[in-house]
C-alpha cells in the first residue's frame, strides 16, 4: 500500500489474504479473524490478534499469495488433530536485528525466548534455546539470561471448580484440541 507505514502495510496484506482463506472449493470461508486492538491499554499489548477455529478441517500448508484448496482438507471422522513442527514467526520491534533472515529455529525455542524477553527465568525443562540471534548486541548485553532448574517448585497446585474445567474443556474443543 503505497503512502502506509510498513505495519500497516502488513496488517493490510495480512488481512486481505485472510479474507481467502475458504475451503471445499471456496464454498465455506474459514473463521479467521483478524482484529487490531485500540487503544493499547498495555505497552506490551499486540497491534493485532489473528484468532481461527478451524474445528474440521486441517491446514497442511497455505502460501498468502497463491491460496489454494488441495493443501486443506477434511478431517476423517477418525482422525485427531496433528500439529507440526514447522512454521514462520516473525520479530518486530526495538532491539531486533533489522533485515535479518534467522536460522532455522525449532518451536520448543519460542517459550524460552519469551521468557527471557519478559526477564523471567528459563528451565532445561523447556528443552529449546532463546534465540538470541535475532536481537541487536545491546538488547543481550543489557538483558540478563536468568535460569532455573526446575518449575515444579515455584507454582502451587489449585483447586479448579467443575464450572471451570467445563469452560476450559469447551475452549479446547473449540480449537480444536479436544473432540
């Protein structure tokens, strides 16, 4: 979009290829929202949320500029839901390397750099690294990797009430990870 600032632009772009996410021949559009959110109530509040239910149909893998039918199909009425391990991410903001392309990167790698963005200790537990790669020299100099051993000291269990197991429950099942 000439004359838009590139998160705009973006946001746009993002936005208009959502509108043909469809399937059985672009019949039935897929929910898929996009929603930006004003005003930031928080510094740390995302510009814009992508939600999607995609309930019985899976996605095995979707280009923004060539949408096509035969990589998403129906699920069998036997089939469970399957995830996989490759994706994109993007990093935007103060401190990240500009114009630059990362190295392959796993998604056990994800929470541990969020921890440590948010200055919270990271365990073995997690099994992936922060990807340090991605941020400028001055953002890892200034920021202190913090480690712990282990979890399962620092939360204490709760009771959680059957009302609130239920409501639990029927958010997974609408994204599909429970039927």
């Amino acid at each position: 979009m000439r004359g838009s600032s590139p998160e705009d632009a973006l946001a746009h772009y993002i936005q208009e290829a959502g509108r043909s996410f469809a399937v059985e021949g672009g019949k039935r559009k897929l929910p898929l929202e996009f929603r930006t959110i004003e005003p930031k109530p928080f510094d740390s509040t995302p510009d814009m949320i992508v939600q999607g239910d995609y309930g019985d149909h899976v996605i095995e893998f979707w280009n923004f500029r060539r949408p096509s039918d035969d990589v998403r199909r129906k699920l069998a009425a036997d089939e469970q839901w399957k995830h996989r391990r490759d994706g994109i991410y993007f990093v935007y903001g103060e401190g990240v390397r500009q114009g630059f392309r990362a190295p392959q990167s796993d998604i056990q790698d994800i929470a541990p750099t969020i921890l440590y963005l948010l200055e919270l200790p990271v365990s073995p537990e997690s099994h992936g690294q922060v990807m340090t790669q991605v941020f400028e020299t001055s953002i890892l100099e200034s920021m202190a990797l913090y480690t712990i051993e282990s979890y399962d000291d620092v939360f204490e269990a709760i009771a959680v009430s059957d009302e609130e197991r239920e409501s639990l429950e029927e958010k997974l099942r609408s994204l599909g990870y429970i039927r």
